[in-house]
C-alpha cells in the first residue's frame, strides 16, 4: 500500500494558543493546510514556501532600475546593471526555492 493510500486517522494534541498560532502563520505562510504544514514538519518534508504578494512589484521596480542602468551605456553602468541582475535573481530564488520543514 503506498503511504498515498494509507487511510487518514485523527491525532489530537494539546499547545498554548500562541504555537497554535504561530504554527496557523506558517502554515498559511507555505500556502497549505495547518495539518498539512504539522504533517511535514513531523516528516521533514520539503514545503514550497509563498513568496509574499508584496515581492511582485518589488521586482518589477528593480528591473526597472536595472534597464535604465543598461540604457546608459557606459562599462561603469552595465556592470551595476549585471551585479543588480544577479542580485535580483539571488533574491527571488531565496524567496521561493523549496525549504525544510521548520523543527
């Protein structure tokens, strides 16, 4: 039987209302259930993170700053342009890759 098709059972289990909490952030945070998110964190399962709506235009506004770096065309503009493209890129894939379960 795959672990897919394992019958669910119910656990209960007993916390201050402020982990509940602070379990339900992280949860919605990752963009799953609250059982969900306890099940991986009991597992190491690797979770998605959400990347923040916020993150978006953020991005949009820097490469925006990054073309008109480019459109200068000048050595000293072009290599800020390319360190700013690079950042940028550090940024969202820390935003968004995969990460362990929080313990």
């Amino acid at each position: 039987m795959k672990e897919d098709d394992e019958k669910m059972v119910r656990v209960t289990i007993r916390m201050p209302a402020k982990q509940r909490d602070q379990l339900a952030k992280r949860a919605e945070k990752a963009g799953v259930p609250m059982a969900e998110y306890v099940r991986s964190v009991l597992t190491k399962k690797v979770l998605a993170i959400e990347p923040p709506d916020e993150l978006w235009p953020l991005m949009e506004m820097l490469y925006s700053i990054h073309d008109m770096l480019l459109r200068i065309r000048k050595p000293e503009f072009t290599e800020a342009a390319q360190r700013l493209e690079q950042a940028i890129l550090d940024l969202q894939t820390t935003l968004t890759e995969p990460r362990k379960a929080a313990s």
